[in-house]
C-alpha cells in the first residue's frame, strides 16, 4: 500500500494529446494531494511552463511538437532549480535506446502507453516517494557531454537503424490521424503498420501472420488484437476530422458512415510511409 504524504504535489503534465491529458488529469484526481499546476501540448511551451511552475513531478511525452521530450530534458537539466523535479516518462516508444537516453537525462521512471490509468496515481506517487530528489546525480550531464563536438553528435544519430526511423514515423502518423495512445488497439496498431512498411513484400496476410505476431509480442490473443485494432479505427472515424484523415485517406470525407477495414486502414498508413522513404532516399 502507498502511503500517502500530507503536503500537495504539483504536477505538469505535456502531451500533444488534449483528450490524453485531460484522462491523466482525471486518474489524478482521485488522489487529494495531487495538483496539477500546468500542463503543455509542445516541447516549446512544456520548457516555458516547467521553468515557471517548478512542479515536483512532470509528466512527459517522447513525441510532441516544436521540441520532442528528448530535447526537453536536454534543456531542464540546465536549469538549477528543477534539479529537484520528478520527470516521468509517458509514451508509446519502447526502444532502449530512447528509455537509456531518458533516464541518462534525468528522467526517474518510464511508463509505456497503453497503460491502466487507475494504476496511474499509485505508480507516480511511489516513484515520487522512492525518489532521492535532492540527489540526482544523473539529472545532469557531465560538462565534456553538453559540450561535444558536432561531428560525435552526428556520429550518435547514424546508429539509428531503419526500424527506428520507422517506429518515429508510424508514431507520428498515428499521432497525426488521432488515434487515441491509451486504446489497446493503438499499440497493437503501431507494431502492425511498422512490420508492414518493413516487410520485404510491402504486405504482411493480416489473418495469418500479422494478427498472430502481434498477439505473441503482447501476450494475448489474435482475436482481441483485430477486436482493439477495429475499435481504435472506429473512434478515429467517430470523430471524423476530414483535414487530418485526408493525409492518408483521400476518401475519408466520402465515407463518414464506412470506416476502412484493419487491412485497408494498416495498407494504407504503411505504403504512404513506405513511399515516403522511396522519395526521399
């Protein structure tokens, strides 16, 4: 059991997701001493507002605009007075290399989206109570770190393989459609449109191989990963925003009634990705 502490705990909370945002605000009302005292929808305005309020814990998205969470830790660790901040990692991205990057930046703790949002509370008050805030030696990084040459830098960047240009590619078109992060079906989703732009044939037989592969990776089963993946697709034609479905699909505005099937929807996302790279490279 938590135990819970009698003085208030601020909170920030960033994320490009209005409707995300307004969940974690609901999940936090259930505990008294949590107060949210801001919250931002871009990197830009998450720096402003963090420096400002000073919060005890942030929540923080990977993948928002102006500036992504990476770049946000890069430039909190130079401020003095947030070396006391609890940053909490919130996302959809579950690659080493972004979890060791967050941590190394000073980031406490790192929750994968979809998650229960009742669970939400108990796990950042723990982290909260665990946490040493007054010694954080990984808050900031050494001087010779900050001040590295551009040609390290760029050296760093090209260890970046194809998968994880993809995976940031797929997240953000999933982002740009509006699938809500905290569906089932939106991993089930991610993983889905990823091995199709990867796949060799340009196609993966969803029944047969696509819905099974996800199903192992998750540990369920392939029926409730067409179930999850049907229902986030009906939410995002629900709510039917004509500009951002027309990105991807040109019929969108003439089918309000007719969302795509699983197949059409995960077809579509991968060849626009997958063209995108053949133009570009």
């Amino acid at each position: 059991m938590v135990r819970i502490v009698n003085e208030k705990i601020t909170v920030y909370v960033v994320d490009d997701s209005e409707e995300y945002i307004q969940l974690v605000e609901e999940s936090l009302s259930n505990i008294p001493n949590f107060e949210i005292i801001g919250k931002a929808y871009d990197g830009e305005a998450a720096i402003k507002g963090i420096t400002e309020t000073k919060p005890d814990i942030v929540l923080l998205d990977l993948v928002i605009p102006q500036k992504d969470g990476i770049a946000v830790l890069e430039e909190l660790q130079k401020e003095e007075e947030l070396h006391n901040s609890v940053i909490i990692m919130l996302t959809a991205i579950g690659q080493d290399k972004y979890i060791k990057k967050a941590l190394s930046l000073g980031a406490e703790y790192y929750i994968m989206k979809p998650y229960d949002m009742n669970l939400l509370p108990k796990r950042i008050l723990q982290v909260y109570q665990d946490s040493e805030r007054n010694k954080k030696p990984n808050f900031r990084i050494p001087t010779a770190m900050n001040s590295q040459p551009r040609a390290i830098r760029a050296k760093e960047r090209q260890s970046y393989t194809l998968r994880d240009y993809a995976e940031a590619d797929v997240i953000k078109a999933l982002r740009d459609i509006g699938v809500p992060a905290h569906l089932s079906g939106y991993g089930y989703l991610q993983k889905a449109i990823l091995e199709t732009v990867l796949s060799e044939r340009g196609f993966i037989p969803i029944t047969k191989e696509l819905y099974p592969m996800i199903a192992e990776s998750f540990n369920t089963t392939p029926g409730k990963v067409e179930r999850a993946i049907r229902g986030a697709i009906q939410k995002v034609w629900q709510r039917m925003n004509p500009e951002k479905l027309a990105k991807f699909f040109t019929y969108a505005e003439n089918r309000k009634d007719a969302h795509p099937t699983n197949s059409e929807f995960i077809a579509t996302i991968a060849d626009k990705i997958r063209l995108m790279y053949l133009t570009k490279y």
